[in-house]
C-alpha cells in the first residue's frame, strides 16, 4: 500500500490494495435504475421579506413558471431533470433591516427610520434597499436546492462558472445530494454575501452623505466590488462567533465559510460558464477521479516524497512559534502606544516597559524599540502621523513600520510597510483602567515569516483578542489571520491562501480553537495547474486520515471528503454538475455507488481484486 501522505495518496490506497484473484469478489449484479425527476427548493438570507413572486424558466424547453409566494424559503418545485434553469425571486419587501450588530454607518437628518434620532442606522432600524435574487442551475436528479443571494445574481447574469474560484465542484450557491454540515455551511455562506453586499451599499449611502462626495451608491451587485463584499462578509463571520445575539451553530463550519469567501472575494479572469448536455449515465466523474489518481501513481515513489516534503516545509513555517511572533507584535504596539503616546500626553522620551527601551518623539511622533518581550528580541521603528480614536467611527491609527521579532526558530519582519490598527470592542482601548483594555485588535501589513528551512512573504490582516483573566491577568489571544502571498524554499516557490480563525472565542478563555483554511498551488509532473485545498487543523496537514478537502486540476474540481478507521477508508468523492461517488474499503472489499445527485447509476465492487464501476449495461470499468 502506498504511504498515506496526503489526501491524494489516501485515495490511491483505497483503490490500490485490491485482493488476489482468488478473492471472492466478482459481480454481475445489474443496478436498477428508477425514471429521473428533479426538484428544486431555495433558500434567501433572513433580512428580506421573504414573500414575492418567483420566476422559473426551463431553458431547454423556454416554459416559464411565475409564483406569487409567501415564504420563498419553503418552496419546493417539480424541475426538468437534466434541464438548464434559471431562477429569479422578487421579494414584496422595500426595506430591510440593518443586520450588523455594529450598526449600518450615518444617515440622514431626520431619517424616519432613525429611531433614536442619532443620525446612524442601528441594528435592526430599517434601510431602504431591494436586493436582486437570480441564479442559474442545472436540475440534477433528485433535491435540488438554491441559496439565492446578489452574489449568486451577478455570477448568473454574467454566465460565469465560478467553481474553481469557489473551491467547489458545484456552484457555491447550488446544493444536489448533501448532508446537513453542507446545508447549514451554504446557508450561513449565503448570509454572509447577502450581508457583505447590504454593507458596501451602506457604506455607499453614508459615504454619499458628505457634500464634497461624488460617491455613487452601487443599486446591483457588481463584480468589480467582489473584494469589498467579502472584506464586509468577514464582518459576519466574526460579529457573529463575537456577540452573544450571534448564530453559534457558525463555529462548525467556520473554516469553510471563511475560505470561500476568500475564494469568491479573490476570483479574477472567472471563465464562462458552458452548457453542455447532460447523460445521466455519463462517466465524466470517473475520468476526473482517474485524472487525480493518474497524476498520484505516476509519482508514487518520487513525488509522494517531495510533497509530502512540500507541506512540511509549509506546516513548520506556519506552526505555533510564528503565531506567537504575531502576538508579540501586536501586545508590543498595543502595549507601547497604550503607555507612550499622546493619548495620555507623554512627554517626548526615553522610556523602559517589560524590558523594551523606547526611545519616543513627539511631531512628527515616532518610535524607536528594542529590547526582549515574552522571549522575543523586539526591534520596531515605528511613525505614526495619523490618529484617530471614535467610540463611532472606530478606533483608528495608521502609519509606517520597520519591525523584527525574533524567537528561537522564527524570525518576523516588517520592511518600510503601511500599517493598520484597528481597535474594536471599546470605546476607548486605551483608557487607564486596565479592564477597558479588553476589545479585539486587528493589524493589517506586510510581513515576512523566516525559519532555516524557508520563508512566508505577504500581505496579513491578524486579529488579536485581549481581555483580563478571572486571576485578572491581561491575556492576547490571537483569533484569527488571513495570510496571502508566497512560500519559498530550495524546494519550491508555491503560492498560497491562509485563513486561521478562532471557532469557539468564549471571553476569559485564553485556550483557543484555530481552524485553518489552506490553499496552496502545487504543480507535479504531469499535472502543472494541480490546486489543493484543506480545511482543518494545522498540523494534520502533512497525514490527513479524516479530512474534507478539494483538488483542482484541468479545469475541474473535486470535493473530497475522507474517513478512517482502522483500515476502512471511506471517501464521498463530489464532481462537477452534481455527480458524486461513493467508495468504501474495508480490508479487501468494495462497496459504494456512482451517483447523479440522489440517483444511483452504477454500483463500485471489485473484480479479481481491482476495485471498479460496474454499469446497468454490464460494463465494467476499473477506478485507475
């Protein structure tokens, strides 16, 4: 059996250890398949009323279907199987409520939907916007289910396949055959979207509230501003795992929410969409699975090797020293600016904190930092020209680094970058009462991650959590980071994509819960576009036994989502269109089914050892 490496080598291993032939394991067994129906139901965020009229249009047979319905999110509809659709929803309602606990930004004077007349949108006050609720489908066999939102609209409108770009087999936006951690992942990933393109229109608004503004307020979803929405997305994500009113079933599927919006908010140069006919029988999915484990037997003995090395050399670079450099970074900003500044009208001096010498200088206002923090040589220059501190607005400075922290395997460094920092959870982070420190700080630049084997470089928006201790001790908990750039080693140049969030932020708890998002370029010969994708814990990456991953390679995508144990391996393998497979390994025997959404169309089983598909008409054909 090959080394179960990867994801990939897991893969080749289930169908790669067949029996002898004298195992006892051949069919002739037809599968019976039953006459095809479709049917569709959809699902809209909870903001908008969900009463209206919704639009079905077959594009094969151009019949149209208009609905008057009360409640878009309990409709389920017959659809032509194997049909091309389009779906429109036009919602009764003209308003909707502000969703962000945070508020929805100013308005204008006399707003009557300003409740409590403080010239702000609050949470829950009503806003003036209609959204738009299209997308295009082809109806699988079985349950169809769409999560209609703008960003699903501007992707239909345009006729782009964004699957690749949303690391999904399907579109992001359409569920086929699913279980219920994928419903509750595209529900709360369409709630997000929804959310993040309600506040880029806010912003707008409020942005168009200034007389010297030519701003103009974006009515329709746009996919010039797919970065925008996401940036706002994101807010969902952590207002909701922050806040007490938010929805904590989030923190299960957090890491997956998180990289898609990274993918969607990230898409550039997406291709048109092609509508190509569909079979039901079509063996389309068994030739992308041959694809995968084609490129991995190719390299079964050298390139196993040298990828498994590859993610090594990332996993080390990533690993828990470096996040602790980011901490120390951010307690020593937070911490000298809190204590040396003009905040609390410092006088210009030199200065010792927790074994930091800081020599600071008033107009313009700099720093100049050395020393050892929390075992980690510190040297910071740091200018600061901009300030601005607003219970409103937010907390804001913005200036010019030059930074090393320096750990006992990891060096960070920050050369002449713009930096960030946002204060969040207070309305004064540097109040003289040690307990107002508490709030979240985010710190957005470039940095450089360096270990003697390789080195991280890109551009990192790192969230840092404080609070004080039940032994009142002031705590920083790093609670989350996106990280892009590239990794570079003798081995490789590889590009990668890294979101870290903390799932389960209860306050007071200095022990985290880090799920990482990882996307990484990794070409092989044979396979130069190859794309992985991984969601889970940082340090199973290299040895993934059970694990929800995807793989990218000639233009299609697979979903791929493995379990084990023992020496049973079972993998749901998703393809395009809504087909997927179902392999199952337990010592030398096969068993599972290919499937076109919640219709069987071959069974898997093994003939003289080598696991295969056995087809209605008799055929027979091997995994590899």
């Amino acid at each position: 059996m090959l080394k179960k490496l990867i994801s990939v080598s897991l893969l080749v291993s289930l169908v790669g250890c067949g029996g002898t032939s004298d195992d006892k394991q051949t069919s002739s067994t037809s599968v019976t398949v039953e006459e095809t129906t479709s049917s569709v139901s959809f699902y809209i965020a909870p903001w908008q009323a969900q009463s209206g009229t919704l639009t079905l249009v077959n594009d094969n047979t151009g019949n149209i279907e208009n609905i008057d319905v009360a409640n878009i999110n309990s409709v389920t509809l017959p659809a032509g199987a194997l049909n091309f659709h389009r779906v429109e929803f036009v919602s009764d309602g003209a308003t909707l409520p502000c969703p962000s606990f945070a508020g929805c930004g100013r308005t204008f004077r006399d707003n009557p939907y300003d409740e409590n007349s403080n010239r702000r949108i609050d949470y829950q006050e009503q806003m003036d916007m209609t959204l738009s609720y299209r997308a295009d489908f082809l109806a699988a066999p079985g349950e169809n289910k769409l999560y209609l939102s703008p960003v699903s609209s501007l992707i239909s409108d345009d006729n782009l396949d964004i699957t690749l770009q949303s690391v999904s087999a399907t579109p992001f936006y359409h569920l086929t055959h699913s279980q219920l951690n994928d419903n509750l992942e595209a529900e709360l990933l369409t709630n997000a979207l929804t959310f993040g393109v309600i506040l880029k229109r806010a912003a707008d608004i409020e942005l168009s509230l200034t007389t010297s503004s030519s701003a103009v307020v974006e009515q329709q979803a746009k996919l010039e501003s797919l970065q925008l929405y996401r940036t706002y997305a994101d807010r969902y994500v952590s207002e909701n795992l922050l806040n007490v009113k938010g929805n904590q079933l989030l923190q299960s599927v957090v890491g997956e929410v998180k990289q898609k919006l990274a993918s969607i908010g990230e898409a550039q140069n997406i291709k048109q969409r092609t509508l190509t006919e569909q079979q039901l029988h079509s063996k389309e999915l068994l030739e992308d699975v041959r694809n995968i484990l084609g490129v991995a037997r190719l390299q079964e003995q050298k390139y196993s090797d040298e990828l498994s090395q590859k993610l090594t050399e990332f996993v080390d670079i990533a690993d828990n020293e470096s996040q602790q450099t980011l901490i120390v970074l951010a307690n020593v900003l937070y911490d000298v600016i809190y204590n040396f500044s003009p905040l609390n009208d410092t006088e210009a001096g030199i200065y010792t904190l927790q074994g930091l010498t800081i020599n600071y200088q008033e107009s313009p206002y700099s720093w100049v930092i050395s020393g050892q923090y929390d075992n980690h040589e510190v040297q910071l220059d740091l200018n600061i020209p901009q300030w601005r501190i607003s219970g409103l607005l937010g907390n804001q400075v913005s200036g010019v680094m030059n930074a090393k922290v320096i750990g006992t395997d990891t060096q960070l460094s920050v050369d002449v970058s713009d930096l960030v920092l946002s204060f969040d959870g207070t309305d004064d982070p540097f109040a003289n009462d040690q307990s107002e420190t508490t709030g979240q700080l985010t710190i957005a630049t470039n940095v450089t991650l360096k270990n003697e084997i390789s080195t991280l470089n890109g551009d990192i928006s790192l969230a840092a959590n404080r609070f004080v201790t039940p032994f009142e001790e002031l705590v920083t908990v790093l609670s989350g980071f996106d990280f892009k750039g590239q990794l570079v080693s003798e081995n490789q140049i590889t590009p990668f994509s890294l979101q870290a969030i903390e799932a389960t932020p209860f306050i007071d708890e200095a022990s985290t819960n880090i799920v990482f998002a990882v996307q990484l370029e990794l070409p092989l010969n044979g396979a130069n576009d190859l794309q992985f994708a991984y969601v889970g814990s940082l340090a199973r990456l290299t040895e993934i036994t059970n694990a929800n991953i995807a793989l990218r390679l000639k233009n299609r995508a697979l979903e791929i989502n493995l379990r084990t144990v023992g020496n049973n391996i079972n993998a749901v393998i998703k393809g395009a269109q809504g087909r997927w497979l179902d392999v199952k390994q337990k010592g030398r025997n096969y068993s599972g089914g290919l499937y076109f959404g919640d219709t069987q169309i071959a069974d898997v089983t093994a003939v003289r050892g080598v696991p295969g598909i056995l087809f209605p008409d008799g055929t027979f054909e091997s995994l590899f």
